[in-house]
C-alpha cells in the first residue's frame, strides 16, 4: 500500500516563500542593481509554521 506523507506545514503569512530580494533603485558601479534581502518576520525566513505548543489544563 502506498504511505501517504503529511502536507508541509507552510507558513500562512509568506505561503513558503520566506524570502525576496528587492530593488534599492540604486545601480553599482558595474551597472547591476543594488539588491536587498527581505524575509518574512512570522516565520524569520524559514517558510515554515511552527507547530503551537498543546495547551494542557493543570490538575486535570
């Protein structure tokens, strides 16, 4: 029988993709585009959720 994998638990606010590289509108010297890194700030660029901890009532 074939074994059937769990979804990845992505994250719901970038839906996997972490991160983006976005232009500055500036140039460098050799012409190419001055880059800069953005990632999510829900998952700090992994793309991934972070399963929440089980809340258990105490005494019970």
């Amino acid at each position: 029988m074939p074994q059937h994998t769990p979804a990845p638990r992505l994250c719901r606010d970038c839906d996997g993709h972490a991160s983006a590289m976005v232009t500055t509108g500036t140039r460098n010297r050799d012409g190419s585009r001055t880059l800069i890194r953005a990632v999510c700030p829900a998952c700090q660029g992994t793309g991934h959720r972070i399963p929440a901890a089980r809340l258990v009532r105490a005494g019970k």
